[in-house]
C-alpha cells in the first residue's frame, strides 16, 4: 500500500509498476472502492471495474502504455457492497531509456454526484434554495441541439451516432434515419460521395483536423438543386486512439451562388469596359477623320449617346432593354417634338437585346443628328416616324426611320463616319441587314436583326 496523504475526500491515488503487473492503492483509493484488504494484482482491480466499463478500459490502457504520456479515464466501479460509483482516473506515464512503460501514477476521484447531477437533474432550485447552475451535459446538449451549423459524429466505421436536428434538416432526413448509416448509404447524390468517405477515412487514420472541406450535391432536402456546404472535420480520441470523428458543417450554397453571380458581374464588366473602350477609340479616330472642324462637339454628342444607353443598361442591370424607352434616350433634344411632328408606334414591351442597345443607340443618335441637320426636323414642316414590329415568328426584329415633309433629298456624295455607324458596324454587330433610301420624298432607313444569337 502507498504511504500517501489522500487530503481530498473521495479521492486516492495509485502507482501500477507495468512490468511487475502490480498495484499499490492509498488509503484513500481503497476507502473509495469500497474494500477492507487489497489484492495488488492487476486483474483484481480490473474485476471490479463495471463489466460494461471493462473491457473498453484495458484497451485504453494497453493505448496508454503504448503511446502516450498523460492520460485520462472516465469509467464505473462496482463496490462490493453493491453501489456503482463513477470514477475519473487522471495520471502520466513513467517510461525508461528505451521508451518503454514501466509505472503509470495516477489519482482517481470519485465523481458520481457530479455525472449524475448532468443527467438526471431537473434544472430546479438546489437544496439550498440556490438556482443550480447548468451542469456540463446540459451545456454540451444545448449548444449542440441549437448550433447555427449542422453537427455530426460517426464511429470508426463511419456510422453516424449522433446528428443535431440542423444537420438533419439538410440532408433532408429525420435524425433517427442516419443513426447506424454512413454518409454513402444516406446520401448517394453528394459529389464524389467515394472521395468524401475516402477524406473520412484519412482522418481516422491520421488523426488530423480538416477544415474548410467544400463539399456539393443534392440530397433528399432539396432533390431538384445542387448545394454547397463547408464542413470542418477532426477526430474524436480517447486515450491516445482515434475512436471515431465529427464534423461543423454550414451551407454556403446562397454565399456560393452570390460569389459566381459577382464573379460573372466582374467579368461581364471587364468584357464591356475593354468592348466600350474599343467602341470610344474607333469614335474618336472616325470622327477626327471625317469631321475634323468640329471634332469636340461631334464626339462629345456621340459619347453622350453611349451614356444614355448605358444609364438604361444599369437601370436594367444588364437586362434586354424596351425598344420604345432606347429610341427615347436618344431623342432628348426633340423630345417636345415626341407625340407632334414625331411619332413612335410599335408594340409595347418589345425587348432588344442588350448586347445590342449601345450599338442601335449610336445608329440612333447619328439619324437623329442628321435629321436635325439637313433631313425632316431641319425645318417646321418636315415629320418623322420610327415604327418596330416582330416578325411572325417573333425571332427578328425590325425598326423603320421614315422622313417626311422636309428639304429635298439626295443621295451623299461621300461615305462617312455616319453612314459606317448606321451600316456596316451596325450589321456586324448586330448581325443583321440595314437598308437607306434616300428618295426625293424623304429619306428612309432600316434595320432588321434577330433577338438571339
């Protein structure tokens, strides 16, 4: 026996020499089992260790021995006088040159009250009158019953044990339907479901956290819709082994989907900046070759066409704009003139596509710069009249410029950066076909394209 001062009630201490298979008990140890002589061999303290306890027990010492330094043991005794009493058992481990284990020194405290405070008590007043605080199990229970993230544990054979209500809402399925199951069984659907359980296997093996996994698929959630979840996974250990792991898990699907909405924003951004800065070049070159006199004007009132369309863009965001509001921004200057001597008549809630608004708001503005100039709105007696109608089929779209009533009209003797704008650029770019007929009656001008590339 130890010749120790056991000072704390309930509580004793132990050497086990490994090699000798021998066990001194202090006196408190022995008053806390309960027992009038000692047997100091090491079976006879595993006999009285609670047959459920046992076994698991000499596993975890056979792992302390081989592995670790310190060590920690939760286990039940079974008293000769017949009560069981819960024991935790705290100590290290002595080891020679070689590494070898030769004495484990250990306390054991009894801590019955306290398990059985944690789950069996009512969360009531105590017997003094004091409110209880909450006891460990009541916390733990709590926090993983109400986590904001999904929480899983699964033994070694990757069977889940344990499964908070969150989690389980995500995969769809009541908890009760995971226990005993492994993720592949339940959720067949995730993506590559063999990499997951092969990941979980690793960690069994390595006893390594993994945090921030990416994981997709469907589940019976949400049958019809891919999600995206970030788990964290570590291991569960007891005694040095790797008994089973665990995992955190959030559904990042609605941060996911905003983070590719954003990135395809950034890059549709990137690809209109780079094709609004071409645009604006080529301006800038066509207009100082052909209108060098009076360049500043000239570019100033075409750049404030693009803006137009682009203000319209944005409003949109990004969207196909109407036919009607695009033919609007680009008449500021007569907009008084709108409903009088101009006239706007097609379907309502005709659409162009906006990869084409920028460029029929420049063939547009050119039309309207040259009416102002030498075509039906140069005087007060000319009228114009834009017109738009779907084909039958609804796939191609038309818009008519008709001029009437104004000077006389003659073909231009020269080809301008005018004519390129509401021509050739515009039927490359819309991939369509522009017509202009400059009849003595009045000049006229067309446009057809289809809707969809």
């Amino acid at each position: 026996m130890l010749n120790t001062d056991d000072s704390i009630p309930g509580a004793g201490s132990y050497e086990w020499h490994v090699g000798e298979d021998r066990l001194l008990w202090s006196r408190g140890l022995v008053q806390l089992y309960g027992l009038t002589r000692v047997d100091e061999h090491a079976e006879a303290f595993y006999a009285l260790v609670h047959p459920q306890d046992r076994d698991r027990l000499r596993r975890e010492v056979q792992e302390v021995c081989a592995r670790a330094d310190h060590f920690e043991h939760r286990f039940r005794i079974l008293r000769p006088d017949g009560r069981v009493r819960h024991v935790l058992d705290r100590g290290r481990v002595v080891r020679d040159a070689q590494g070898s284990a030769v004495r484990l020194s250990g306390v054991e405290m009894d801590v019955t009250e306290i398990v059985e405070a944690s789950c069996g008590g009512t969360g009531g007043p105590g017997a003094d009158g004091s409110d209880r605080p909450p006891a460990d199990a009541e916390i733990l229970d709590a926090v993983f019953s109400d986590a904001p993230v999904g929480i899983g544990i699964w033994d070694r054979d990757l069977k889940f044990v344990k499964i908070n209500p969150l989690l389980a809402e995500m995969n769809g399925l009541p908890p009760e339907a995971h226990i005993g199951k492994t993720p592949k069984e339940l959720l067949p659907e995730v993506h590559d479901i063999d990499g997951v359980t092969q990941l979980l296997q690793e960690i069994l093996t390595s006893g390594l956290v993994r945090r921030n996994v990416e994981i997709s698929g469907v589940t019976p959630a949400r049958p019809s819709e891919r999600r995206y979840w970030k788990e964290h996974f570590f291991p569960i250990k007891s005694a040095g082994r790797v008994t089973g792991l665990a995992a955190i898990v959030e559904d990042i699907t609605e941060t996911r989907k905003a983070q590719e909405t954003i990135d395809a924003l950034l890059h549709e951004l990137n690809h209109r900046s780079k094709n609004m800065v071409s645009l604006i070049l080529a301006i800038s070159r066509q207009t100082a070759r052909s209108r060098p006199e009076d360049f500043l004007p000239v570019f100033q009132s075409r750049l404030e066409s693009m803006a137009a369309a682009q203000d319209l863009l944005v409003q949109r965001s990004w969207q196909d704009i109407d036919v009607e509001a695009l033919l609007r921004s680009q008449l500021p200057h007569v907009a008084h003139l709108i409903g009088e001597r101009i006239r706007l008549r097609g379907a309502p809630e005709v659409l162009v596509p906006a990869a084409a608004a920028q460029s029929l708001a420049l063939a547009i503005h050119e039309l309207t710069t040259n009416a102002l100039k030498y075509g039906a709105l140069s005087d007060e007696q000319g009228r114009l009249t834009i017109c738009w109608q779907l084909s039958a089929d609804g796939r191609k779209l038309q818009i008519v410029w008709r001029e009437r009533g104004g000077p006389f009209v003659s073909p231009p003797t020269r080809t301008g950066f005018g004519s390129t704008l509401t021509g050739a650029m515009l039927q490359s770019t819309l991939g369509g076909e522009t017509r202009a007929d400059y009849a003595s009656e009045g000049f006229t001008w067309s446009v057809e394209f289809p809707l969809q590339g």
